[in-house]
C-alpha cells in the first residue's frame, strides 16, 4: 500500500424516509436563509421539490431558490448562483439533484466565500479552498459519486474544457433510493455505467503492489454490472436501484483510491468530449472505454485477466474486454460517437481538438500520446 490519508467529510442517510431524517437532525445547526438548488425541473415534477420546501419551510428557514442548473454544468452558472448566495446572504445550500447539481453546489459554496475568481486560483495559483457555505446533497439521480467528494467537474465555456475544480464538500448526504425511481431508464443505466467507469478506472491505476482496494474495487464492479442487469430485468426493481446508488458513492468516495494511484484516462478523454459536444458523461464513457482498453490490455494483462475472471466470469483479459463491449451493447448503451446526443456534429476535425486539449494520465497502465488518444477516439467514431 502506499501512503495515505482519509477521513469522511460527509455524513450518509440511506434509505426510505432518511431527508426527513436528516434535515430534522441537521437543520438546527445552519442559519436561517437557505439555498434550495436543483436542475431542470424533475423535482417539481416528481414531488421532491415540495417535500424539501415543506421540510425546510417546518424547520423555519428562508428558502432562496436557484434552479435550471443543466447537464454538465458550466462555469457562467457557478459564478450566477455564488452571486445569488452572497446577494441573498445564504446560510446553507441544499443540493436536489444529480451530479450536475451537486457539483455546481460543491463550487458555489467555495466561490460565495472567496474574493477571487476560483479557477484562476486553483490553475494559476495552485491554491484551493478551505471554507465555504456549508451544503447538503438529496441525491435524486445516482451514478457520479459527486455526493461524497469535493471535486466537481464544470465546463469553462469560453475555454472550451470540461475538467475538476474543488469546492467544498456536503456536509451530510441523503440516498433515498424512491427518489431516483422516476429517473429515465437510460439515465439510470448511464449513471450506473458512470459508476462501473469509475470502479474500473480506479483499479486499473499503475499500483504494482497487492492492495485491498484493488479486491474492494471488483467487488463494486461485480455488483454494479449483477445490479444493471437486474434493471434490464425490471427498471423497477429498487432494490437494485439501493445497490447502485451505495455502488455509485462507494466508488467515489475515495474508499476504493486508498493506498493506490488512478488511471482515470477515460474520463479525462470524455471530459473534453463533453466540453466540445455537451454529451451526456455515462453515454460518452461507455463509448471510449472498449476502445481504450483495447490500447492498453497487453500494458497490464495480469489485471485486465482478473477484471476479466471477477467481473465477467470470462478467461483472458482480451475476453474480459469484449466482455464489457457486450455488456454495454446488452445495456442499450451507445458503442458509437454517432449514437450520442450532441450540440455539434462529431467530425474528424472535433475529435482532434478533443485529442488535443484533454488531459494525459501518467499513472495509467500506459501514458497515451496525444496522436493514439486521436486514434482510440477515430476508433469511436
Ligand atoms: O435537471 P433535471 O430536470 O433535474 O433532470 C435531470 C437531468 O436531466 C435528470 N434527473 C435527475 N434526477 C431525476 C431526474 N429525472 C427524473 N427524476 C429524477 N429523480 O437526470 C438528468 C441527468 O442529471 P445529471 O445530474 O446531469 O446526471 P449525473 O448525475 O450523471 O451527473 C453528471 C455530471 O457529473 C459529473 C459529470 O461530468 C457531469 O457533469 N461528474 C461528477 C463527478 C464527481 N463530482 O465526483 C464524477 C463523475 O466522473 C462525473 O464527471
Ligand atoms: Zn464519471
């Protein structure tokens, strides 16, 4: 094991009932105006919104709104909702949603706080922050993690990247999986192949010692890739849904990274995608990933193999990697660029920005060239 540090910023309520819970226990100890934030609607639609206004308004809190907060947030929309919480004098954030919400939370409540524009900070000056509005995660949509980490991934519009920039992590987290039962199916398989990615990513990380992490990591895997299908059974079935939200924040929350480094160079590859196509983070991932990992399989066989063995009952780390191809396939999931949502047509020429800009791992099995990065994603297209 390598050397490490860990501890739990955020306290989880899992399960029926537990934002009733959690709020009555944690409310008395936030100011009175609070920030109720959310996406693009599904809250009010579903009867969350309510229920949280209703349990915040009980508690005697003043609720300042800031919703429309969209897929893949972006940097404008950060610095619109810091000015909203400083203009309002905001006590505590309460974030209602996916990833995209709790993300843009995590760097509101860190940006409210500060006297300097935050990314400039944390990429020109290599300072990052150390206090800001506290904040509470209902997590409506699982699959990122985001509800148990600092880091958040925005998109600078105006820079054309989609990358971290670390706000301040919730305080408490709610995981009550009702609350993701009206999540689109597709949604629920993207956001649960998010978090197979992240499971994967982790794992495949250079470490060259046997680790603990490495046998926690393939059993997210495993149960993630039993609990997706359980859903194609029945997109109903809660109980996998239960899983996969507890899936979704053990990946994240840094449990399984103790003691290892990460590869994560999917995810740097996809980040950018998004950045220039805005397409939806679970669908972009399982796009690159076969690809990629037919890069790499020969950098790391014994891994792969095992991946292979634990996760998909086959032999060879070549098989392990078909394997995924077809589960991704079985999900519904898409395999090609073509396949994906996209705000532009995805040619040559964006694939080769994409391939120019996005970040390169150096603790992967491999370190990629700019040029096989532009060939694993032409691979794609
Ligand atoms: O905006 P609304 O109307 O709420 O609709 C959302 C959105 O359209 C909908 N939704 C959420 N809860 C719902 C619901 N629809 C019906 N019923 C509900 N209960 O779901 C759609 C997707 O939501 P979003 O939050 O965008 O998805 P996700 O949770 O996958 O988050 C994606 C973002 O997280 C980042 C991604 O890059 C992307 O920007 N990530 C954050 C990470 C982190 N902080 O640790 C790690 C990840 O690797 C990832 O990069
Ligand atoms: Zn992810």
């Amino acid at each position: 094991m390598n050397k490490f540090t860990f501890s739990y910023p955020t306290k989880v309520y899992f399960g029926e009932g537990s934002a009733a819970q959690a709020l009555e226990a944690e409310l008395g100890r936030v100011g009175k105006t609070v920030m109720l934030a959310y996406g693009g609607g599904s809250i009010k639609k579903n009867g969350v919104y309510d229920e949280m206004k209703a349990l915040l308004e009980r508690a005697g809190k003043k609720v300042v709104d800031f919703d429309r907060i969209m897929s893949n947030p972006t940097y404008t929309k950060v610095q619109e909702g810091a000015a909203l919480a400083r203009g309002q004098h905001v006590d505590f954030i309460l974030a209602v949603g996916g990833g995209s919400v709790i993300d843009c939370c995590k760097v509101i409540s860190a940006q409210a706080m500060l006297d300097e524009d935050i990314w400039n900070m944390e990429y020109v000056k290599g300072k990052f922050p150390t206090a800001g509005i506290p904040m509470g995660a209902v997590v409506t949509a699982s699959g990122t993690g985001a509800e148990m980490n600092a880091g958040a991934v925005i998109t600078y519009e105006e820079k054309i990247w989609k990358g971290p920039i670390f706000g301040i992590a919730a305080s408490f987290a709610v995981l009550d999986p009702a609350y993701t039962m009206s999540v689109p199916p597709m949604q629920v398989l993207s956001g649960a192949f998010d978090t197979l990615s992240h499971a994967m990513e982790t794992y495949l990380g250079n470490s060259d010692q046997d680790n603990v992490s490495d046998d926690v990591a393939l059993a997210i895997m495993r149960n993630t890739v039993v609990n997706m299908r359980r859903l194609l059974e029945n997109i109903d079935d809660c109980q996998a849904r239960s899983n996969l939200m507890w899936d979704s924040a053990m990946a994240e929350n840094g449990i399984l990274k103790c003691g290892r480094l990460t590869d994560f160079q999917a995810h740097q590859i996809e980040h950018q995608l998004g950045a220039y196509t805005d397409c939806n983070h679970g669908q972009g991932l399982a796009v690159i990933h076969p690809a990629y990992y037919r890069h790499i399989v020969k950098d790391a066989p014994d891994k792969f193999s095992r991946f292979a063995k634990v996760v998909f009952g086959v032999d060879t780390a070549e098989e392990g990697v078909d394997a995924l191809e077809n589960f991704i396939k079985e999900c519904g999931l898409p395999t090609k660029m073509s396949q994906l949502k996209s705000t532009v047509e995805i040619t040559p020429e964006v694939l080769r920005q994409v391939a120019d800009t996005c970040n390169i791992i150096k603790c992967n099995p491999r370190e990629l060239s700019r040029d096989e990065i532009y060939e694993i994603l032409m691979e794609c297209l």
